[in-house]
C-alpha cells in the first residue's frame, strides 16, 4: 500500500470528527523526506482552532498509523488570532 494510500486510511477515522464541524482535508503532497503537507477544507479552513485540530487530531492519527510520516503540516493554517477566523456554529 503506497504511502498516499495509507495517509488516507489513517485520516478517513477521523473525517467523520471534522466533517461534524463542516470541516474536512485534503492531501496535497508527501515530500521526499516524508512530510505530508495537507489542505484545511470546510471550516476548518477559516477556523481559528485549526491549529488545535491539526496538532492534536490529524497530525497523532497520521504518524500513529504511519510511522514512516516524519512530520504534518497544513499549507493553510489559519492563525489564532486573525480577525477573519471564524468558529464553526456548533462551537460558538
């Protein structure tokens, strides 16, 4: 099973989580030194906990499930405290 393939098995257990808060992601590359870079869909994509939910949901689920992944990264963090950032409605 190629690495793309098990990138996606590890976050398909957690999509139902983010797809709740009308979330989702998306892979956009795994680099040479085993970087996954991903893409923040949905509301995460303007939330400003994305942080939160790369860090301590997708990130774990990933590098537990492939040991190979030497680090997570989103190419569309949004920052904490951006005045754009929305929370999801379930969260206000």
């Amino acid at each position: 099973m190629s690495l793309v393939s098990q990138v996606e098995a590890a976050l398909d257990t957690i999509r139902p989580y983010l797809e709740t808060d009308g979330g989702n992601v998306s892979v956009e590359e795994i680099t040479p030194d085993n970087v996954v870079k991903l893409k923040l869909l949905g509301s995460c994509e303007s939330c400003p906990m994305s942080i939160m939910t790369l860090k301590a949901g997708i990130e774990q689920a990933i590098m537990k499930a492939v040991p190979e992944i030497t680090a997570v990264e989103a190419i569309n963090l949004t920052d904490i405290d951006d005045p754009n950032a929305v929370l999801p409605a379930n969260m206000r």
